[in-house]
C-alpha cells in the first residue's frame, strides 16, 4: 500500500478519531501552540463517555476546558508545566504536576508516563509522506513514537519546519484534516524597567556569542539591545518574533557556531504569524526534539553559551526560585536549569537570571532575605552566575555568601535595601558597610 493509499485508509472526522480514546487511558497532548485544538475540542464533547482519562500537557494554550469542575471523574490534567490556565485546577486538587526537567520529559514519556494515545497537530505531508511537526517538536514527537495509537490534526496552517522534527503518514493511526490558523502570543509590552534590564543585560554579551531566550517583555527587551552585536548564534528551547529581525538583519547568523553552524535551532516555538510565516520552509530554522535540544551535554558543545533566564524571587545567598510563589505552583523548571548547566559545560559559556527588582506594583521586592516557605528552589545558588537587575549586575560565581548578600543588595530596588542590610547584618554579625 502506498502512502496516499494508506492515507485516505485513515483520514476520519475529528469525532471518529476520538472513538480510539479509551476510559483509564493515558493520552499526551502536543505542546503549546502545537496543541491540536480540533482533537481536544471533540474530547471534551465526547466527556460524558469517558471515565479516568489522564491528560499529560506542558504549556496550554488552548481553551483547558478539560480542566474544569463538571470534567472531573472524566479527564484528570498531569501537568509537566503549569502555566496559567492550569494554575487554578492544579491549586485545587482538581489537576496535578510532575517536576521534570524539560530534557527529561522524552524519557518519561517512554517510561513511567508512556502514553497510550498521542494527539498532535502536524503539517501536510511532502511528496514521501512525511509531516513536519512543526512549531512543537519538544516532547510532542517521544509522546507519538510512545504511543500505541496516535490521532494528528493535519493542519495546513501548521509551519512546515526543517530538521529532526517529522513523522511519516504510516505512523499515524487516524488522520484528521482541520485547517485553522495556529494560536497566536502577542509581543509582551516593554517598558523602562525591561529596557534597562535589556541594556545591562545586552553589556554581557560579545559579538560571536550563541544565546538562549525564553519568550515576554525581558528576553523582547535584551534582543531589542543587540542591534550593535554581529555574528551571534541561536541554540534555544524556543524563541519568537522578538528574534526575527536580528535574523534578518544578520546579527544573529551563526557564523560561528560550533554546533549547526549558520542554523536557528529551536525545540518548540510561539508567537505570531509573522513568526510562523517566517520559519516555514526556512532551512536555517533546526527543530529538533528536547531531548536534544536542551540536553546540557549538547548545549556545551557551543562555546561561548549565554542564557537567559528569569525568575520569581532569589535570595540573599542566590537561590533561584522561578517556579512558585511560597506553596502555590505558577509555572515549572522548563529549560531554566538545562541551559544555565549547559553554559557552564560551554567555553566561554555564562547564565544570567534577568528580572526586575520589585513586583505588585512596587510593593514586593524580588531579592529577598530568605526564599518564601514553601517556595521551589528551582536553579540552586551553585549554578548561578550572574544576576541582573534594572539596577545593574550582580556577579555571583566564585563569590562567598557575604560577597554575594552585598552583591545582591546593590541591585536590589532603592526601597527595600534598608531591611535587606538589616537581615544581612543579623546573618553575617558585621555593620553593613556598603
């Protein structure tokens, strides 16, 4: 049987497709902007027919209507990441969170989370059959090849990426064709305080350097800061339309990478159409799977790494907690600690945690004495390297847990130094003397 053959064998409707759904079943759902919302809308229509079905999920961009109070007993949410539409089920007790770092979620996926059904979005597919998985290679692709059954919303509006990052039509167990343009993110608003913090940021960076940025108004604000810097290198889990112009204007080229050379390679990507119209059919684009992509033995072999990260508090000795406030989950690791141990196996590799110094307004400051109770130390304070504020930067590395509390005090917001010199003086039994 030939490909097209087999082909129009399985294309079905999206309603036929999630007859394949069993009760008790495991099911993995494609990643971010990747999710095949089409499938998942025709799971919840078919709820009441499905009883303990467990949905693992990293980011949700779609509607989460999974997640609500009349699916429980039907659909159970395991999130590997909990972004905002899940933080509510999760708090509750109405969905759960598996701590992973995000180089390991393939594995798990082959292992103790193996799926028994895999939904996902892909492109059409080329003349020998082959899909490209598009804007979600990450941990969608170990979730299909895992899977006993495999449904794929062929979407032509998915991206048709170049690299490790396809999955033929003989692999897929029902075919179903929706067209609908992917979700869209926004470009976050930049202010002064990510402009700053992008200029201080951007003072860390040399021409020739391979970079990691994550997507908001602070990695927006440092690529906004790089229009002075040449030859510069792309090996990220993903970026977004903050980086396109750089690319197009060759400063970012990779010229110098040692890895991929002249390549933008990416595990998973979000953002607006004009990125997705931009990475379709471009062959300077490498997807790959995360496992690859973010594994810190792989990241290494570019020298002169730099990632960039943020976080949600960090305290006065330099752990990093980018994950929850005190007991309440917000996020998760994702690739924050992939790549800051990645930098750190790079030549001339460096990691910075970027953030701004106060948050609700003012009223809360980022740089504590002590970390919240119960708050996920997510980067430990041997990892980190450089800390930087819209007050400038704080180098960490090789310093003692004085040098680093002083340190820390000088970037912190204006407003809360007093009491930081306070706790400093209580924990190191000398006058703060600047």
């Amino acid at each position: 049987m030939s490909w097209k053959e087999y082909y129009q064998k399985h294309r079905m409707s999206a309603a036929e497709a999630i007859q394949l759904v069993r009760s008790g079943n495991v099911v993995s759902i494609g990643h971010a902007v990747g999710e095949p919302t089409a499938l998942v809308d025709a799971l919840v229509a078919n709820a009441d027919q499905l009883h303990d079905v467990e949905l693992l999920h990293m980011v949700l961009m779609g509607k989460g209507e999974y997640l609500t109070e009349r699916m429980q007993g039907h659909f159970r949410h395991n999130s590997l990441f909990v972004g905002g539409a899940a933080r509510g089920a999760v708090e509750q007790g109405r969905a759960d969170f598996t701590p992973c770092y995000f180089h390991l979620v393939p594995e798990l996926l082959r292992t103790s989370l193996q799926p028994d059904v895999a939904m996902i979005m892909v492109s059409p597919p080329d003349e020998e059959g082959n899909c490209s998985l598009g804007v979600s290679v990450d941990y969608t692709l170990a979730g299909a090849l895992a899977a006993k059954t495999v449904i794929a919303q062929v979407n032509r509006h998915m991206p048709r990426c170049h690299g490790d990052c396809f999955l033929h039509v003989t692999d897929l167990t029902a075919i179903v064709e929706h067209d609908q343009p992917l979700i869209e993110l926004q470009p976050a608003q930049i202010g002064p305080i990510e402009r700053e913090i992008g200029r201080h940021c951007a003072s860390l960076i040399r021409d020739g350097d391979c970079l990691q940025l994550g997507i908001g108004a602070l990695p927006d604000a440092v690529l906004m800061s790089l229009g002075d810097k040449n030859d510069l290198g792309l090996h990220a889990e993903m970026f977004s339309d903050g980086a396109v112009d750089l690319i197009r204007n060759g400063n970012i080229n990779g010229r110098h990478k040692n890895l991929h050379t002249g390549k933008h390679v990416a595990t998973f990507l979000m953002g607006t159409k004009r990125l997705y119209d931009f990475v379709n059919d471009n062959p300077s684009v490498y997807m790959a799977p995360v496992d690859y992509v973010n594994n810190p033995l792989v990241i290494g072999r570019n020298d002169n790494m730099v990632s960039i990260n943020s976080c949600v508090q960090i305290d006065l000795t330099g752990q990093v907690c980018s994950e929850s406030v005190g007991l309440r989950q917000i996020s998760a690791v994702g690739g924050q600690v992939d790549f800051i141990r990645g930098a750190a196996l790079s030549k001339g590799g460096r990691s910075i945690i970027a953030v701004g110094s106060t948050a609700a307004h003012g009223r809360i400051s980022k740089i504590v004495p002590v970390l919240d109770e119960g708050a996920a130390v997510t980067t430990n304070r041997m990892d980190v390297e450089y800390i930087v504020t819209e007050y400038g930067v704080a180098d960490l590395k090789g310093k003692t847990l004085r040098e680093r509390a002083q340190a820390l005090i000088h970037i912190a917001h204006p407003d809360f130094r007093p009491q930081l010199m306070e706790a400093y003086e209580q924990r190191f039994h000398q006058k703060w003397a600047g």
